[in-house]
C-alpha cells in the first residue's frame, strides 16, 4: 500500500486534480480580491464542464470546446457581477442561485441535447506534451511527460496573475477597490468598473477550470460532475490568502488529497469514506486558516457611491 | 401615512412575488417554445394535471409539506443572518436516523411512543448535522457557507455507507439501498379519509399525509418563536445587526449556535413527509435537492413563516406541473430548477428595484 501511495504518479496525479481547483480558485481570487464573493465558481465550473463536452462533440476540437467554457462561465460570472454589482443584492444569494441554475440547467441541457440520462458520449481531449529533456529523467521526468496543455497554461496563468496583481497599475487599482472602495473612488478609479472586471475574469479561470474536469480528467461530461469542486477552491483560495501562487499551493494540498483518495480506493477501505476526505480536509484547512489569513475588507460589501 | 406603509407591503410583499413567478413562467414559456412545442397549449395541460383533479390537489399538498419545513429551516438561518445551505445534507441525516429510531429504539417502548420517537429523532438527527457547521461558525468563525456545503457531501457520502452496507433491506431477494420497513406504530397515516369526509376525493394511493398538519403546526411554532419570544427577538437581533446585537448585551456566539441547531432540526422534520408518511423507510438519497429548493421558497415567501406556505404550496404546483410536463411533451423535468434559479434570481433583484423606487417616491414627496 505504501509503494503505491509514495510514487512519482501519485505526485502527476496531485497536479492533474490541483489543476481544475487551481483555475477556479485564481478565479476566486481576482473576484474576492475586487470585493466580489462569487460562490457561483461552482457552477461556473459546471457549465464550463458542460459546455466544453459540448463544443468538442460538435466541432471535435477540444480548443473550440475551451472556447464554449470560456463564454458560459463567462454569461454566468456576468449575470453574478449584475446582480451583485449592479443591484447589490446579497452575493451568497445570487451565488447559490447561480449554483441551482448550474445543476438544473446542465442536467436538462445535457439529457436534451445528448439523449441520455447521466452523461454525455466520449470525447477527446487535447493530445499530451512532453517537456523536452527533463521529460526524459527517470522518476521526476514523469511529473513532466504526458502533460496536458491546459496545465501548463494554468501554471503560466498562476504566476502571470501574481505579478499582475501586485506589480502593475491594474492590479493595484484592483485590489484597491476591494480593500477600500471609497478611497479608490475618491483617487478617480471606477469601482464598478474594477469589480465586474474581476468577476468576469473569476468566469473565464472558472470556465476553464471545468473544461479541465471534462476534456482531460474524465473525457466525458457527467451530471453534477464538479462534485462541490468550486467551493473547495474556494477555501484553498482562504488558505492561500487571496494570493494567486498561496492559492496554488492550497490546490496543491487538495490534488495530492485526491490522488491519494483515488489510489487509496481498491485497499479495502469503504469507497464512501475515501469519497470525504477532500471534503473533511476543506472544512479542516477552513478551521486553520482562521486568524492566519485576512480576506480584503471590502469583499461581500456591496459599493455604494456617495450622493453628493 | 397608515395607507402608504400598507401600499408599500403589498407591492413589496405580494406584488413582487407575483412579478417574479410571471418573469419565470415566462422564461419557461420560451423553452417550451425553442422545444417545439406550443407554451400556452402545454401550460393549460400541466396546470391541469396538477391542480384540476382532487388527486393532483393532493399531490401538490403532499409535495408543499416539504417545501414548508425545509423552507422554514432555511428562513430561521437567514432571520438570524445565517446561511444553512447544508439543508440538503441534515435532511437526509435526519430522514436516516428517524428511519433508524423506528425500527431499532421505538420498539424498547410502548407503541404510543413510536410515532413520538421517529419525529424527535428526524428533528435530532438535522440538528446534530448542522452542530459541526454551527460550532465552527460560534466558536471559531468560520463562515458557514463553505462549511455547511462539504457537510450536504460528507453527509450523501455516509448515509449513502449505512443504508447499502449496515442497514440495508433484508429479506428480499434484490434489495434495494433502503432500510427495512418502519413498523406501522412509527408512520405517519395518510390524509385522504379526511379529504373524502368533507368531499374532495383523493385516492387512497395519493400520498399526501399528518406530515401536513405536523408542517402547519410548525409555521406557527415559528411564528411564535421568532416574534414572540425573547430569543426570537435576539436572532432577529442578530441578523439585522450582528455588532449592535453584540453591543446591546445578546450572548451572540450562543445565539449563532441556537438558530443553527433549530435550523438544522427543522431541516431534519422535513424527511419526515416522504420517510414516514410515504415510503415508510429511508430510501438512499430521498431528498433530490429539496434543501436547495428550501432556500427559493424561503426567498420567495419573503422568509416569513406565512409567506413560506403560500410559496411551498407555488413550489409544490411547479413540481408536479414538472411531472406533467415530462410526461406530455417529454421536457426534462429539470426544466424546474432552472425555474426555481429564475424565480431566487428575480424576486431578489425586483426587491432592491422596488425598494429603490420607493425610496424614490418617499424623498419626491417629502423634498
């Protein structure tokens, strides 16, 4: 049991799972970090997942199936920033709402235009790379062999979104208006404008993040598939302290749970048991990050500019 | 002045519910539509099959009686600023245990006793499911939004464990994930011999049954609780204002932990309309998203116990007009939780536009 848990594809594996958790949760943060709480990234992932499964069906193209994810999970973050923005309606409300369109809508959508109950027929991902050379050491070179393109993109994202949010203009004034929205307003940065930014930016990672999860994890769109998936990045995103490469490491920890949960299943433990161990490790990293991470002041708090 | 507040409520209250079920009937309309099939010829079909029979009357009863109790576990959370969206999870933990309590503690005890037990124990069994979420949030404080929803999957995950693999059925050759059949001392009867005494003639087989009455009993529990007594007040308290409820001496973290547990054990009470009053036995996963569809009902009726019937007795029609309507033009009844999204999303929107408007209003006639 030890020899299959301590191998080189448990770790390929940790960063395969991390990878759709990992959109989502830099997703989480460019919203948050705006003043946005955008607990809709779950079913912003759902249908990504769902409409990648069905722009690759159609066009077998796995791009043209991004390309899907990318505008339903925008439509979705756009209706969330309207309601939450634009009418200051409560952000968990209008989230959960979003979440229940998510897991009606793909459902129905998918037994329409699929004609079946449950999933949708096979579908082709993108074809793998190999990193030249370092792909060719044994045992580490697996980690950077067989890679999916939408990994490697994730990993450039990543980093691109720490530099742009602490080292550019546009990241300051981002982060400014969901630290304190009145003195950004003040010094001439339109909030509004900032905030729908941001959490149209959470759909696109989102969307993304769900096409991961159909076109490369399991090459096949089932019902409900993101398994509660958007609200665990959430919380990595918590643990990371709304930081683009902090977050990263929390989906990290959430990967390597999940490899080890699907290797772990065979062993004789119940599969049930197997199944909650990345949910007991969110509300167990939840619990820890208290005290240790500060969410921007602003987040959740509606902006409303000052009659003068 | 009496006039204009009560022009207010009535817009507010009544109008801007009735302005959200239109825009959602509406938006379902166009899916019909983009179906191929005609709107207004399948709407009158399915409002018929629902609400022109005695036995459709019924079956829209029956599904109201568990909007009503998961609508007011979901309300009791937001009265005290709360978010219980583990509703789903402490239904199906309460539906197992009171389940369990039926068929392996109710016999110790004289059989008068039976019906008493598997309702305090579907009640203790949602409020035992929430207490992790609350003690997080009262002790801790971490929000219960993330929290409550990785409780609905451990929460699937483990009664999904018991019933296939300890408690299943025995006896029969198939067994299905389900428990053995509660004793009759434990059920809950059915309510058509009432029905037919007073000359509406729904079925023996129609479902609907005492969780009715048992769910009407509990809208003027919450009534009572949340306006009439002193912790009713403090929770309101809470959620208008958590610092100045702080501020005014109310122990908050305590209160935090009260109306968590009384919303989980009335998220609990609403297996009880399919556990013990139709299928007699927990089926694995019963509840099909029923706590979520508590959060509309408890949106739409404006989280007022009231209001909670008038919107679960709207939900229940919706469902069983979504059967109808699988059934006649093969539209997935799914079609209902988009609806349902639709109707969270209008009546929230339409609130802050009206409240805008009045707003409005006021300032024009007092500038």
């Amino acid at each position: 049991m030890l020899e299959t848990i301590f191998a080189w594809e448990t770790l390929t594996s940790a960063i395969r799972m991390a990878t759709p958790l990992a959109y989502a949760s830099l997703g989480g943060v460019f919203s948050e970090r705006s003043g946005v709480v955008n607990i809709a990234l779950e079913g912003i992932m759902l249908f990504g997942a769902f409409f990648a499964a069905v722009g690759t069906y159609f066009f077998k193209n796995p791009l043209i199936g991004v390309l899907f994810s990318i505008i339903a999970g925008t439509i979705i973050a756009f209706i969330h920033a309207v309601v939450s923005i634009k009418f200051k309606v409560n952000q968990i409300v209008s989230g959960t709402a979003l979440n229940m369109l998510a897991a009606g809508g793909t459902t129905f959508l998918s037994r329409l235009i699929f004609k079946a109950a449950g999933s949708s027929p096979h579908i082709e991902g993108f074809t793998p790379i190999d990193i030249p050379i370092i792909s060719k050491i044994p045992g580490i070179g697996l980690i950077f062999s067989d890679l999916s393109p939408l990994i490697i993109l994730m990993l450039v994202i990543v980093f691109m979104s720490q530099y742009i949010l602490y080292k550019t203009a546009f990241g300051l004034r981002l982060r400014a208006v969901g630290e304190n929205p009145q003195a950004a307003d003040t010094l001439g940065v339109n909030v509004y404008k900032y905030r729908y930014i941001g959490v149209l930016i959470s759909g696109i990672l989102g969307g993304i993040g769900g096409a991961f999860l159909s076109l490369e994890h399991a090459r096949v769109f089932v019902e409900n598939m993101t398994g509660g998936r958007g609200f665990i990045a959430l919380a990595a995103m918590i643990f990371g302290n709304w930081k683009p490469i902090g977050s990263l490491g929390a989906c990290l920890l959430f990967g390597l749970a999940e490899a080890l949960r699907m290797r772990l299943e065979g062993v004789g433990i119940p599969t049930q048991f197997i199944q909650m161990i990345p949910y007991i490790l969110t509300m167990l990293v939840l619990a820890g990050a208290v005290g240790k991470s500060t969410p921007p002041s602003a987040d959740g708090v509606p902006y409303e500019k000052e009659e003068i | 002045m009496k006039n204009r507040e009560f022009i207010e409520n009535l817009i507010l209250n009544i109008i801007s519910p009735l302005i959200s079920i239109f825009i959602a009937l509406f938006f379902g309309g166009i899916i019909i539509y983009l179906l191929g099939h005609n709107p207004w010829e399948t709407y009158k079909e399915v409002i018929n099959f629902a609400l022109g029979n005695p036995n459709g009357w019924g079956y829209v009863l029956f599904n109201t009686t568990s909007f009503i109790l998961a609508g007011l576990a979901v309300a009791i959370g937001f009265k005290g600023g709360l978010f219980n969206i583990g509703a789903e999870g402490q239904i199906l933990v309460g539906g197992l245990i009171s389940a369990l309590a039926g068929l392996y503690i109710a016999p110790i005890f004289p059989s008068f006793l039976h019906l008493p037990i598997t309702l305090i124990f579907s009640a203790l069994g949602g409020a035992i499911w929430a207490f992790i979420p609350a003690i997080l949030r009262a002790r801790l404080g971490v929000h219960e939004v993330i929290n409550t929803i990785m409780m609905n999957w451990i929460g699937y995950a483990l009664t999904n464990y018991l019933v296939v693999n300890t408690f299943r059925e025995r006896g029969v050759l198939y067994p299905l994930p389900q428990t053995d059949k509660l004793p009759s001392s434990a059920v809950l009867p059915k309510l058509y011999p009432i029905f037919q005494k007073i000359g509406i003639n729904i079925p023996e087989s129609n479902p609907v049954n005492y969780a009715l009455v048992i769910a009407i009993l509990m809208v003027i529990f919450t009534y009572y609780l949340l306006w009439k007594t002193k912790l009713g007040y403090e929770i309101r308290a809470l959620g208008l204002n958590i610092h100045a409820s702080e501020n005014a001496g109310i122990n908050v973290k305590n209160i935090i932990l009260i109306t968590m547990l009384i919303s989980g054990a009335m998220a609990g009470l609403a297996s009880i309309n399919d556990v013990l009053g139709y299928r007699y036995r927990y089926l694995d996963n019963f509840s099909h998203g029923l706590g979520f569809t508590g959060i509309a009902v408890a949106l739409l009726g404006k989280n007022h116990p009231i209001g909670i019937i008038f919107s679960a007795l709207l939900f229940g029609a919706l469902d069983r007009m979504a059967i109808g309507m699988d059934v006649f033009t093969h539209i997935p009844r799914e079609i209902i939780s988009v609806l349902q999204a639709v109707i969270i999303l209008t009546i929230v929107v339409g609130n802050e536009v009206l409240i805008r408007f009045l707003k409005k209003r006021r300032k024009a006639i007092y500038a």
